[in-house]
C-alpha cells in the first residue's frame, strides 16, 4: 500500500454536537481531540492509562481517551471538559474546585472534573470513600486529594439542592 495511510470516516457527537470525522482507526482518541479537533482541555499526563489525566466520558462512562482507538468511536456520544457548562453556567463540579483550591497547578483537574461528573451522574449522595474509590485511578500532584474529596462534596450537595423536591 507505498506507506498510505488507510481513513475511515467515524460518525459521532462531541459536546452535543454531530460530526463526521475522517481519520486512520488507530489514531488515539487524545490525539484526536487534541490535534484534530483542537480541544486541548483534555491533558496527557501518562499516555498508557495510569493517570487519569486524559479522562472523557464516552456514552456516558469514563474513559482514558490515550488507550481508546478512533475505529473504536463509531456512533459515540463524547463529552470532555469543554462541555462540561451547563450553557452559560460553570458545572457544580468546576465550581466546587475553584472554591474549595481543589486546583493547584491544574493537569490533573481535566480528568479529575469528569470523573467526578461521572460519579455524580450516577451517585448524588456518594460516601468520602466513594469519592476517593471514584478518583482512585486519577493521580494528582499536589493537592493532596482532601480539597478535591471537600469539592465532590460541595458540588453533590449543590447538585441535591437543586433536584425538583417529590414531596
Ligand atoms: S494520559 Fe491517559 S491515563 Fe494518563
Ligand atoms: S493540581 Fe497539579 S496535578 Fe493535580
């Protein structure tokens, strides 16, 4: 094949938004947001899914963007911390980072921010320790992880606060 390099096209929605993309199936979801795309918001911390720094929900799970394949993504619904907004307004979980410092240097926040927002979409109510088993696979540097489990807290209380109440 002279070193051509084979593209399949991929249909999926980014942020709400459908697109075809057009690209080799082996070029790595990271890449492909990063490079392609220009989201840069999604980091790449290890490269070989250790840290958590390159997190983004795909159909609604958390996933390590540096070991999924684009060939992988047909019909996928991405969600990365660009879209994280609620419109206008910050997400509860970026709220509650900002206030409580559970952002030093920021590398790990990215990925921190959607697993967190994962963990809530499920569990509104999570115990410390569900928190911390949540982000046990998202490494940080330094802060110590007690400011961002005190953000997870915050941003699942406001989350409650703000469900239609069933009385
Ligand atoms: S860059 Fe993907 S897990 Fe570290
Ligand atoms: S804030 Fe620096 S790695 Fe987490």
């Amino acid at each position: 094949m002279n070193g051509e390099v084979m593209k399949k096209k991929i249909n999926l929605t980014l942020n709400g938004k459908k697109m075809t993309l057009e690209m080799p199936s082996h070029r790595l979801l990271l890449d492909l947001l990063r490079d392609e795309i220009g989201l840069t918001g999604t980091k790449e911390g290890c490269g070989t899914g250790d840290c958590g720094a390159c997190t983004v929900l795909l159909n609604g799970r958390p996933v390590n963007s540096c070991l999924i394949f684009s060939g992988e993504l047909e019909g996928a619904d991405l969600v990365t911390i660009e879209g994280l907004k609620i419109g206008p307004e910050l997400h509860p979980v970026q709220k509650a980072f900002i206030q409580d410092g559970g952002v030093q240097c920021g590398y790990c926040t990215s990925g921190m921010l959607m697993m967190a927002k994962a963990l809530l979409d499920e569990n509104m109510s999570p115990t410390e320790e569900e928190i911390r088993f949540a982000l046990s696979g998202n490494l940080c540097r330094c802060t110590g992880y007690a400011k961002i489990v005190q953000a997870v807290q915050d941003a699942a209380a406001e989350l409650r606060a703000k469900q239609p109440s069933h009385g």
